[in-house]
C-alpha cells in the first residue's frame, strides 16, 4: 500500500511551491489566508518542534505534513492525549491529486511510521465540517466523531488505531 508515497522534508526552496498549493481553493477553504498561513509555514521552519514533511507520489510532490507534540502548542481540545502523542496537519496541494484515494493511503503510511518512530498517539483535528478530510482520515486509521470546541471553532479530534499486522 505505501509504494510510491514517500516523505522528505520540507525546505526552504519548497516554498514557491507552497505558496501556491496554499493559494488553491480547497487548501484555502480549510487552511485560510494564504499569505498568513505561508508566514507561519515560513516562521516554523525554524522551529525546532515542529517537523516538516513534503509528500510526494513516485516523486511528484503533492502534499503538506506538519508534526507536532501537542504539549508544545498547548490546546484545549488536544490536551486529553498521552504526553508522547504527536498531532498532525495535512493538506493536498495539487487539485488533481484530491478525491482519489491520496489522502486516506499517503496518512496511513505517515501515521504508522510516526508509531513506530515511537509515538504512542497520533492525532489529527480536521474542522467539523470537512466531510472529505474526516472520511480520507477514517480510511487511514484515524477514528473519533466527537465535535469540539477549539479555537478555530468545531474541530473532531482522531486518532490513529491501525491495528497491529496490518498492511502498511
């Protein structure tokens, strides 16, 4: 299942590239301003707790990683996770690459590697209503269905459960 995805890290000459991915409708409806998100994006390059990642697809690059120990960036709704969970945000950059299959495969590759890296949880909070990312996650492995309160308004939290023995 993980052949042709792969992950490398995300690098100051990504970021052309980024700044266009941000600029795409959907990575814009979900993700915000562009030019605000690629400052942060740009600010975290230098952050020594934030991990970086570009996926790519038989080394076509297509989407965002960012990794995170939740502790780190405290938030209300992420603060039930055990100390050693690590939280994700992810978006698909190029629009062909959506409503494929990419999302639910590249995240559970990413996921499972995150584990056996030593992660005991990986989390990840799409918005309430993003339908889309909420099933891609539920195919990777991640479950929870409970709306919460955050501060960008409604988020779900899930986890990641792939069962031991999957294929990965």
């Amino acid at each position: 299942m993980s052949i042709g995805y792969s992950f490398r890290a995300f690098t100051r000459s990504d970021l052309p590239m980024i700044l266009q991915w941000l600029q795409t409708p959907e990575v814009r409806r979900w993700w915000g301003d562009p030019e605000t998100e690629y400052a942060l994006l740009l600010e975290d390059l230098d952050e020594p707790g934030m991990r970086q990642w570009i996926v790519e697809w038989n080394g076509h690059p297509f989407a965002y990683i960012q990794v995170y120990e939740p502790g780190r960036w405290p938030q209300s709704h992420l603060m039930n996770l055990p100390t050693d969970s690590l939280a994700i945000d992810t978006f698909i950059g190029e629009p062909e690459m959506l409503g494929i299959g990419n999302g639910g495969r590249y995240l559970r590759v990413f996921a499972q590697m995150l584990i056996d890296e030593g992660a005991s949880t990986v989390a990840i909070d799409p918005a309430a209503d993003n339908h889309r990312a909420r099933r891609a996650y539920a195919r990777a492995g991640f479950a929870g269905d409970e709306v919460v309160d955050s501060n960008s308004g409604p988020v779900v939290v899930m986890q990641f459960r792939l069962v031991s023995g999957s294929d990965h």
